[in-house]
C-alpha cells in the first residue's frame, strides 16, 4: 500500500500486480534472513538463522539504498554487514505487530527515490 500511494500507482491486488508495482518502482524486496526456526511470527522468536547473501545481490544489482523493515533486520543486517551501513536505513516495521506503526518515514524514503 504505501509503495503505491508515493508511486500515485492503483493499489495492486494479484501477486503479479504487485511484483509489476515493484518493477516499475524499481525496488527490490530481500530478507536479511534467508531462513531460520522460529515459533509464531514475532522477531523475537528467530532461532538457528542463516543470513542472506546480501552482497552477491548488490553485486548483481544496482542498488543505491537499503530501507531496513524493523528493529531486527537493522540489528541482524549492521552486525552481519557493517561496511553497508552507509547504504542502510532503518524503518519503522510494517508487522501487523506494530501497532504504533507510522508511515512518515517510508513515504519519505519513497519519495526520494521514486
């Protein structure tokens, strides 16, 4: 919703709706957790992870920043990836979970680079 509200873009309702949004909007989504044990959905609860391997992606891409979804992706990404911090923003997290969740931020970032 908010990647397509700072795009001016229709809200997408397929799967390849959004993935053209993202396309368009020239974004990528990636985890900084490629996989892991955990016990319900609250970050809280990762055990026994394995981090992605964000630097083959940004040798792969062209990436000019990297908009960080909550407290335990910054954490796990600056402790794992120090020297990308530079390219790194930490964001409020969009988990249904956070229930003081503002969107300022993200549209900010949007509006940057969109």
């Amino acid at each position: 919703r908010l990647l397509s509200e700072s795009a001016c873009r229709p809200l997408p309702v397929t799967a390849a709706d959004k993935r053209r949004l993202l396309e368009d909007c020239r974004v990528a989504l990636w985890d900084v957790v490629a996989s892991c044990e955990i016990e319900g959905s609250l970050d809280k609860n990762i055990r026994a992870y394995e981090i992605a391997d964000i630097p083959r992606l940004l040798r792969a891409c062209p990436i000019e920043k990297i908009a960080l979804n909550g407290g335990t992706a910054h954490i796990l990404f600056i402790r794992h990836f120090p020297a990308l911090a530079p390219l790194a923003e930490k964001l409020p997290s969009t988990s249904p979970a956070h229930t003081k969740f503002d969107p300022a931020p993200w549209r900010a970032l949007f509006g940057k680079y969109l």
